[in-house]
C-alpha cells in the first residue's frame, strides 16, 4: 500500500508541471489490425473506430506528437506493416514515458488477435511487445476483438488497467459490412466524453455494450472484461480526462 501511495504521488507531481493534461509525456497508439468481414468482405467499421477513437481521446488530454495512428489494412496509402507499427510505438513509447495507451480493434480468436495481414498476435507475443514498449511505467491497454478476455493472464500487472471486447470465451459483435463500428468501438467512441477517467470509461462501455446486445436479442452476451491492477487503481483515478469545462 506504502509502495502505491508513493507511485501515485511521484505521477501526480510530474503531472502537476503541466496543467495542460494528466497525459502530458504518455505514448499512444490506435491501431485498426484489421479490414474484413468474417468472411474475408472488405469493411470499414475498424477504420472509422480508428479516426474517431483517434479524435476522442486527442480531445480527452493525449497528444498528437506522442501518439501512432495507423491502419494496417494493405490497400491503405500510404501502407503500413505490422512491422512498422511496431517500430513506430517503439520509437513513440522511448520517447514519451510517464505512461503508455495502446488500442487495438481487430478480429480476434481465443489467444489468436489479428495485427495487418501476416501477423497474429499470441498473448505471450502481445505481453513481450507491451513489456518492450512500456517496461514498468504506468500502461492502459484496450483489446477490441472477439475472445480478447483471453490476453488478459499474460498481460496483466500492478501497473496495467486492460479493458477487452470480451471475456476470454465470447465473441464480441459489429463486424460486419453495414456496420459503421463494432460495438465496443462505438460504445467507447459514444460514452467518453463524458467519461471522467478510465475506470468510469470501462464501466460505461461495459453498460452501453450491454443495453446494445439485449436491445438486439444478441446472445450470447460478449460480457467485456476490465482489469485493473493494484497501482492503478490509486493511480487512474488521478489521471481525469480534459473536458472543454475543466
């Protein structure tokens, strides 16, 4: 408890050196993994949570010069690899360290998240890239696919909050070719701003979600999953949202 209270106050001190955000010096990356239907049909759904997420937490307090925003789909202009992205968040989270925010949307299968055309990332793969990009500092994953419950063993720590889709044995919905996001995209996109933090962000989500699939007689229901480790939960609390009031 002692250890916590000291890492809250060490971020709430580097964080009060600027009233501009509590995210001033985190890294960030939104990143559509993906561009199909199940059934291989090309989509935009991943694409369009992709700019708006982009613009939503932009407008929350993180900033454009710390964050990668990248589709890996491969008719994009100009392309980017799964490789690249990589190099990209590596270069962006070694620069920006008080803290990390990564966001994948994507199709997903149980331990299986698909990143661009020729990569799927395993949960052990997924834990060593976060553990690369953002060693100990404080780090909030969001996992948008199917099964992404899944990840949440491996990457789990007393310095990450990890939101997913779904719990580790569900698929989650809004995949398909007249969708304009998944549901949980739409759901974050829909209720942060008026969200005051992560924490109330994850439960809102977690709510929408919910209201969305009994509305539609969606079943079985994709139950989104939120963890938070013990430093974090001291910590998240602090690092509020900016909101055009504040």
């Amino acid at each position: 408890m002692v250890r916590a209270f000291v890492i809250v106050m060490v971020w709430l001190a580097a964080g009060s050196a600027s009233a501009q955000s509590r995210f001033d010096g985190w890294a960030s990356a939104i990143v559509a993994a993906d561009w199909r239907t199940s059934t291989g049909e090309p989509i935009q759904a991943f694409d369009n949570a992709r700019r708006d997420l982009t613009e939503g937490f932009l407008a929350a307090g993180f900033s454009r010069a710390d964050m990668v925003d990248v589709t890996l789909r491969p008719d994009a202009r100009p392309v980017t690899t799964a490789e690249d992205a990589v190099q990209r968040i590596a270069e962006t989270t070694s620069r920006a360290q008080r803290g990390c925010f990564l966001y994948l949307t994507s199709h997903g299968l149980p331990e299986q998240i698909v990143f661009g055309p020729d990569v799927i990332l395993t949960p052990t793969l997924l834990a060593t890239l976060v553990r690369n990009w953002c060693g100990e500092r404080p780090t909030v994953l969001v996992l948008s696919a199917c099964f992404s419950g899944s990840f949440t063993d491996a990457l789990a720590g007393p310095n990450r909050m990890i939101l997913t889709a779904a719990r580790r044995d569900r698929a989650s919905f809004g995949c398909s070719e007249d969708a304009v996001y998944p549901y949980f995209d739409g759901c974050v996109i829909e209720r942060l701003p008026s969200a005051t933090d992560f924490i109330a962000l994850g439960n809102a989500v977690r709510s929408c979600v919910k209201d969305r699939e009994e509305a539609e007689g969606l079943s079985p229901a994709s139950e989104p999953q939120v963890f938070i480790g013990a430093n974090m939960q001291l910590l998240v609390p602090t690092l509020r949202f900016n909101r055009p009031s504040s």
